[in-house]
C-alpha cells in the first residue's frame, strides 16, 4: 500500500477510528450509537408485532428502515423534512438501501409475522453516513433479534451473515478507503459498498465525478474495499461479545450435517433450499 499520509494523518487503506456503543438508549430493543472518525450515527432497533398489508397471509416478516439529518449534524443547518412535507429524494434512497441491504442477510419467514424498524438518526456527519448507519443497524438487528428469542417471539435466529459498509474513492488519483466529507468533495471515483464478512457483494454504488473509471480500477476499489469490511465486521463482532453465535448458526448447522444420511434432520432444522 502507499505510503501516502492524508489530511487527517491517515494512510490511504486505513479506515477512521470506529466506535460501537451498544443498549444507547433505554427503550429501543436494540440501540446502537456508531462512531466513524467525525460521523456519529444513532440507530435503534424498535419490533412490531405486524407486518405490511402487502406480507400478509405468507408467513413471513419484514425488516424497514428510516433515515434522516438531525439539523445541526451537517456544518450548515438542514432544516427537517417534516418542515418541508415531504423526504428528500436523497433520504428515501438511502433508506430504502439501508432496509434493502439487511434484509439480504435475514430469513424473513423465522421472523414470523413481525416487522423490526431501524431507525437511523445522523448526530453529526462528516460523510459515510449511509455506510455508518448500515454497519450500526446490523448491530441493533442483532439486538433485537435477541430480544425476540429472550421473549419467546421467534424460535430461532433469522441472521445469515454479518454485514458491513464503507465507501471507496479515488481523490488526487490515489485510491482511498472510508472516505471524509472533505475528501469525498474531491474525490474524481465515488464508490460505496455492503459486503457480506465472506466478501459477498450486497450492493455497490459508484460514480465517476469527471472522466470515467476503468474495470482494473474498479477491481482495485473493491480489493480495498472489503479491507474496510472486515475491519467493521470485527467491531461488531467485539461489540456482540456471545451475541455473535446469534448470525449464521442455521447455516453454519446446515454445513455440519452435509453428507448426513439421515435427510429428516435438515427438514428438522429447516434447511431447504427456499432458506439459503
């Protein structure tokens, strides 16, 4: 890697100092206080004993989120979109990745019929909020998931994997990972990313800010990328403490019993191929 030293004394593959604060807040079943650098992102997990009308009758659940700026989170006041009528097109795209992205790595049907909200509150932004609140909500999912099984509301944990996010750029034609407000504002490639703790990809979204970008660079983004990755993985996972038997456990079950001549203890165990 570069030896290349940022504004902020950084190298170019070292993220921001990552913070995890869990049980923030008193009333949430999960809450979640996530700290990247300068960004601080207050997410909580809140369960439901309902489901969208459009869910049901199928026996499954549901996993939303919301997103907003507190006013004073940015270095100019963002006056609430409760005051304007109506989410900015920025909020609602953020949002809905936020609850698209954790659903990937949730079994709906274990939920049963329940929605768990997460709601995610920008304290103060010095960019990479989307990817803080999605690294932050995983955890407040977990949380609640174990209330859930504490109170006898499901039966087994629905968490297939850990997830995480974290931007990537080019700025000053050097590749950089967890990008700052300062540098993402000069950056020529803008590259965010959610990966499974395996590398799996959940979402990418990039863009070129000038010239375009070729695949060799995309390839190398990428390869930084997932560094960022399993550095906040391995946050969660040190924030979780034993809660990290709660993610996986049904698939790392599954894999145990491959090659198992008795059949009926994958069906046991709810182990068909609509679950992977």
């Amino acid at each position: 890697m570069s030896q290349f030293i940022r504004r902020d004394g950084r190298k170019t593959e070292e993220p921001r100092e990552i913070k995890i604060t869990r049980n923030f807040t008193r009333f949430a079943e999960g809450s979640i206080l996530v700290e990247t650098g300068d960004t601080v992102v207050l997410c909580n997990a809140s369960v439901e004993d309902k489901i969208p009308p459009f869910l049901r009758g199928q026996g499954q659940g549901w996993v939303t989120a919301e997103y907003s700026l507190l006013p004073r989170s940015t270095e100019n006041r963002t006056i609430r979109e409760i005051s304007r009528g109506r989410a900015s097109g920025r909020t609602l795209e953020i949002q809905r990745l936020i609850g698209r992205c954790l659903r990937s790595v949730v079994d709906l049907k274990e939920l049963g019929e329940n929605t768990i909200w997460l709601d995610c509150d920008v304290i103060q932004a010095d960019g990479g909020t989307r990817s803080a609140s999605i690294s932050g909500s995983f955890v407040a999912l977990v949380d609640a998931v174990d209330y859930m099984l504490k109170n006898q509301i499901i039966t087994n944990s629905p968490l297939k994997s850990f997830l995480a996010a974290t931007s990537v750029g080019i700025v000053d034609g050097i590749n950089l990972l967890d990008l700052s407000f300062e540098e993402d504002a000069r950056a020529q490639v803008d590259l965010n990313m959610v990966m499974t703790e395996t590398g799996d990809i959940i979402e990418i979204q990039g863009t070129a800010e000038g010239s375009p970008f070729s695949r060799y660079e995309l390839e190398n983004l990428l390869d930084l990328g997932f560094l960022g990755i399993e550095k906040m993985v391995l946050k969660q996972k040190e924030s979780l403490g034993e809660l990290v038997e709660l993610v996986g456990k049904k698939e790392n079950a599954s894999r145990e019993n491959e090659g198992d001549k008795e059949g009926e203890q994958q069906e046991d165990k709810g182990d068909s191929p609509g679950n992977q």
